[in-house]
C-alpha cells in the first residue's frame, strides 16, 4: 500500500516539478544586448515623446520672438469722394484720393515685447529642464525596479533547486517509511508556491519594462534587457548643502524665477500703454476734371489718448502686478515645498540605507545559518518537514527584503536627485554585490 502511494505521489510530484521547471526557464534573458543606467537614460532623453513635446514648445516660443518687435502691418486705402448721385459712373467728377498708413509704437514698447519673448523662451527653456530632469528620475526609478526584479527571479531559481531537493528527500524518506505522507504533501504545497512567486515577478518584470521601453520612445512590447549595480553611498551630503543645489538648479523653480521676470517685464509694457501710439499717413488726390489744382497729396498725422481712458489703463497695470505677486508667492510656496522634499528624501534614503546594512551585516548571515542548519537538522532527522520549510521561507523572505532595500535607496536617490535637480557626485557611493549584471 505503502509502495502504491508513492507511486501516486511520484507521478503527481513530477508533473508539478516539470510544470514548475518549465516556468522556471521561461524568464530566462533574451537574445538583445543588455543596456546600461546611462545607455536607456540617454535613450530616453534623445526619444522620449514627453521631451519631444517640451522641444516643439521652446521652437514656438522662439518662433514668437520675430513678430514681437514687427510692427503693425501698413495699410492702403482709396476713397472717392463727391461722385454725382445721378450719375455714378461719371468719375471725372469724382475726387479720388489713394492713402498709404502706418502705425508705430510708442518708445519702448518694442524693446520690452523683445524681452518679453526673450524671457517666455528661457520659461520653455527651463519647463523643457524639469520635464528631462522627470523623465531621467522615472527612468533611474525603474531601471532600479527591474534589477531588483532580476534578483529576485534569480533567488527564486536558488529556491525552486531548493524546493526539488526538499521533494525528493522527503519521497525518499516516506518510501523508506521515516516520514510521514504529509512531508511529501508539504514539499508540493512549498513548489507550487514559489510557482505562484514566479507569476508575479514576471508581471513585475514585465511591466518595468514596458515602462522603460515608453520612457525610451519604443514600443512598450519590444524586448529589453539591462545590466547594473546597485549603489550605496557612504554620506549623503547634508541638507543645506543639497537646498543650495535645488535653489541653484532646480528647473520649476528656474522656470518660476523666469515667468516672474516676463511678467515683471510686462507690468512695464502696460504701463507703456499711457504713451500714444503713432500714426502717420501718405496719399495721393486726383480732384475732379477742371478743377485749379487736380493733382495733389495728403499727409496724416494720428495717435490715440491713453490718458482719457485712465480707468482701463490703471486696472491693466494694476492686474499685471497682481500677477507678479501671485507667482512670487508661488516661487515662495514652491521654495518650502523643495525643502520638505528635500528633507523627507534624505530621511527615506537614510533609512533604507540602514535597513541594507542590517539586512546584509546581520539578518542575511542569520537566516542562512538557520536554514544550513534546519537543513542538516531535516536530513538526521532531528527535525520535522514543516521547520525546513519555514527556514526556507525565512531565508527566501530576508533576501528579497534585502535586494528591495537596494532597490529602494537607489530610488530614493535618484528622487532626491530630481529634487535638487542635479546628479548627486558619486564620489563617495560604493558599489555593493547582489545586483551586477
């Protein structure tokens, strides 16, 4: 009866394994050569699509320099004047008069439209920073997602072989009638599990790098592979140091600083808005058949009167300050804002980086010890199936910890990169092993 369950056991146990093994191949690396952290970031930066949108506005914005300092298109007119009602066709009796106009701006005012169009470029300029600045952290972020990914399919390839040799011990031992069914039915129950692990970590990996290929501007279905390090730096710099850095580099808040001078520029030129506009006029008079003087010129001179209408005026100017104060607060509000970031980054990835340590210098050597000795403990039988496999799952659980931990401050890094704006120098970071590829 004995020899008659295993038999079952066996042929149950060994299509779960191949089935299991099957999936355990099935994420090995592609044909396509792996790219390096600055290889997708360069990527990104030369094809990402958001980028290219920023591009296209700073060319628009440059388009708008030219017609800021054009003047306003001449104009041409003919009148005729004193045509018989009786008989219209008769244009000898007409006087006809053929003008030429054109209207000139007040001093001034094109050398601040100028400016102004100079300053709404440097805006697109420094949107066009902050939307690469985005991008290149989203792409360090998941780039760090995928190597964790990796990691932890090679940890669960380490289990599934662990898993196996717990199987075929345990049938060994219940043929041999030294365990009892249920270690058998374990050893199942602890394969199918890290199957079930499997279904994840490939979504996960997957979706990384959907997201990495989009960030690049490839199809997100096109097959990518990637090689890197984690890093973990000795010191961060300390957090005046990296506010400097932000109020130095940080694009919105260059962004902010320059829609502030544009519109300090145009609370100017609407306070031009109370000198005249001029202008001037030209033409040539033809006077009716047998007139003294049929031939003549006309000269016009006009210019409206800003000071009669001091009401609209006043409540321009008054509303284009109002706008400059408004971003100012703004540029305040957004100044605290980076400074909290900044701060509350430095203490996220000072955490994560003693969480490393702990997980490397002492709950990775503990767990390991636990389970060599579980397993040597199992296989004298000094121990039941159920303490090995919680051993197994303890040690499975600090390494995945350990390898998100490392993930997890290389994220936290490149988010407080985006914060300040600027690569924090890695003259100070050391490389740790786990995550070379």
């Amino acid at each position: 009866m004995r020899i008659l369950m295993f038999l079952l056991l066996f042929q149950s146990t060994e299509r779960l394994s191949d089935r299991v093994l099957l999936q355990e191949h099935q994420h090995r690396r592609s044909d396509v050569a792996p790219m390096t952290l600055a290889a997708i970031e360069a990527a990104a930066l030369e094809n990402n699509r958001e980028i290219r949108v920023m591009k296209e506005r700073v060319e628009l914005a440059k388009a708008g320099i030219t017609p800021s300092i054009a003047v306003d298109d001449p104009s041409f007119s003919y009148r005729a004047w004193g045509t018989p009602i009786l008989a219209p066709w008769n244009l000898n009796q007409t006087q006809h008069m053929f003008m030429f106009n054109q209207t000139f701006p007040a001093a001034g005012k094109r050398e601040l439209r100028y400016e102004a169009a100079s300053q709404a470029v440097e805006l697109a300029e420094a949107e066009l920073e902050a939307r690469k600045l985005d991008v290149a952290a989203r792409v360090r972020a998941t780039f760090y997602e995928l190597l964790r990914n990796e990691d932890e399919l090679r940890l669960h390839d380490e289990q599934i072989a662990l898993a196996r040799q717990a199987v075929a011990s345990a049938r060994i031992k219940y043929t041999v009638g030294r365990v009892p069914q249920q270690d058998v039915l374990k050893a199942q129950i602890a394969v199918t599990r890290l199957a079930d692990h499997l279904a994840m970590f490939l979504q996960d990996g997957d979706l990384a790098r959907a997201r990495l290929n989009t960030l690049m501007g490839r199809s997100p279905a096109s097959p990518l592979e990637i090689e890197g390090a984690y890093i973990v730096p000795a010191d961060l710099p300390e957090t005046a140091m990296l506010e400097q850095i932000a109020l130095d580099h940080r694009p919105e808040l260059k962004a902010l600083d320059a829609e502030i001078r544009q519109l300090e520029t145009k609370v100017r030129l609407t306070e031009k808005n109370y000198k005249p506009d001029i202008s001037v006029g030209a033409g040539y008079m033809l006077s009716p058949s047998g007139s003294m003087n049929r031939n003549g010129y006309m000269a016009e001179l006009s210019f409206n009167l800003p000071w009669l209408n001091r009401s609209k005026h006043n409540a321009e100017i008054s509303e284009a300050q109002w706008q400059v104060n408004v971003r100012r607060a703004e540029l305040e509000n957004q100044r605290a804002m980076v400074f909290q970031a900044i701060q509350e980054a430095v203490i996220r990835a000072n955490t994560v980086a003693r969480l490393v340590e702990i997980y490397r210098d002492t709950l990775r050597p503990q767990a390991q010890a636990t389970l060599r000795a579980a397993s040597a403990a199992y296989q004298t039988e000094q121990t039941d199936f159920l303490n090995l496999i919680d051993s197994q799952n303890t040690a499975l659980d600090v390494e995945y910890s350990y390898y998100r931990a490392l993930a997890e401050f290389d994220s936290r890094l490149a988010e407080l990169e985006g914060i300040i704006g600027v690569a924090i120098p890695r003259e100070s970071i050391a490389r740790v092993g786990g995550g070379q590829r």
